[in-house]
C-alpha cells in the first residue's frame, strides 16, 4: 500500500537471495538495500520494518533542506556515539560493486530506521535542535502507522514509535505552553519568581 500510494517500488528478498545475488556480507545481517529501481527489503531480518521506515522517511525528505539537517543531524549524533564510522566502512563494503551507490544516503536512512525506533534521546534531540525535521518524521510515522495493517507486527511497531514521538511532541508542547504563560505574566507585570503572585 505505501508503495502505490508513495510510488517507491518496494521488493523482498531472503538470506539466500542476497547470497546469490552478491548483496550478503560474512557475519553481518542485511536488512536491505536501495538501488534505482527501489528499496529491496529481507524478510529474515529482524529490523525489515526500520529498514522500510528509514528508507521511506529518507526518500519523502530527500532533495530538500530538511533531508540536509536530517543527515547533517543523524551523523553528528551517531559520531558524537561512537556509531558512524563502523558503520559506513560495513556499507561502503557492502556497496563496492553497486554502480552509482551513495553511502551517505544509505547510511543516513539506516541511521534514521535505527534511531527512530530504538533512541528516545535521538528523539528528544530532533524535537530540541530541528523541530522541523522532527515534525516532519512525525507526520511520516503517523501516516505508515495509519495504512499499516491494523494488529500487524508492523502495526504494533509503529505504534510504539508514534507513542515516542506523541510523547516528546505533547512534552514539548506542555513546555512551550508554559514558557508563553509565564512570558505574559511578565508582560503584565507579574512577578513570576515568587510563590505569591503580586501584580506590580
């Protein structure tokens, strides 16, 4: 359904497809891969729903400012973890013989599958320093979770993600409310710093 209504051809494979095709590395599971016909995605990986998500998220932002924050974003917070440089060496050498691939990308939407599903810092991160670039994912993961089959695994998955992302989202919300209040008590006035409110 994502696939029709976005128009990015999804395809599955397995553990031995990848073999046969050359896209397996030794001792590593792939979740999938993104070539010009689209996202391939492995049935026996664990993490086949990041993989999709990351790479559906990715590809609704690419070309535009927010896909450059995203990425600009997601690589400082996996240096600043220790997460980056591992990782892109694992995709460069998984990539080596796929003619026009991009790294960058791959690793960004790998990242973005990973984090939005597994680090609430990552979250709160992306709330804080790029509210744009968060309401966007947001809205992304609203919408999978809403065309996803109801009671599905995947369903549930996105669910617990979008429960995440309310929660940072009404934390933020809650806080912003707080910050307008008191900023027009001291428009007013008001002296906000004592328990007992004097109007001077």
């Amino acid at each position: 359904k994502i696939s029709a209504e976005k128009g990015v051809p999804f395809d599955f494979t397995n553990n031995q497809k990848l073999k046969e095709t050359g896209f397996a590395l030794d001792g590593k599971q792939v979740n999938g891969f993104v070539t010009k016909d689209g996202v391939t995605v492995n049935v026996n990986s664990a993490k086949s729903l990041d993989t999709v998500v990351g790479h559906e998220i990715t590809h609704v932002l690419e070309g535009t400012e927010l896909y450059n924050e995203l990425q600009t974003a997601i690589v400082k917070y996996a240096k600043d973890k220790g997460d980056y440089q591992g990782r892109y060496d694992a995709l460069a050498k998984l990539y080596e013989n796929v003619e026009g691939a991009n790294i960058d990308s791959e690793l960004t939407a790998e990242l973005v599958g990973d984090y939005i599903f597994t680090d609430t810092d990552f979250v709160n991160n992306l709330s804080t320093n790029h509210r744009n670039v968060f309401q966007k994912i947001y809205n992304e993961i609203k919408y999978l979770y809403k065309v996803a089959t109801a009671g599905s695994k995947e369903a549930r998955e996105l669910e617990r993600v979008k429960k995440i992302f309310d929660e940072v989202y009404r934390g933020e919300t809650k806080n912003t409310a707080s910050e307008e209040v008191a900023e027009q008590q001291n428009e007013q006035g008001l002296d906000t710093n004592s328990e007992v409110q004097y109007s001077l």
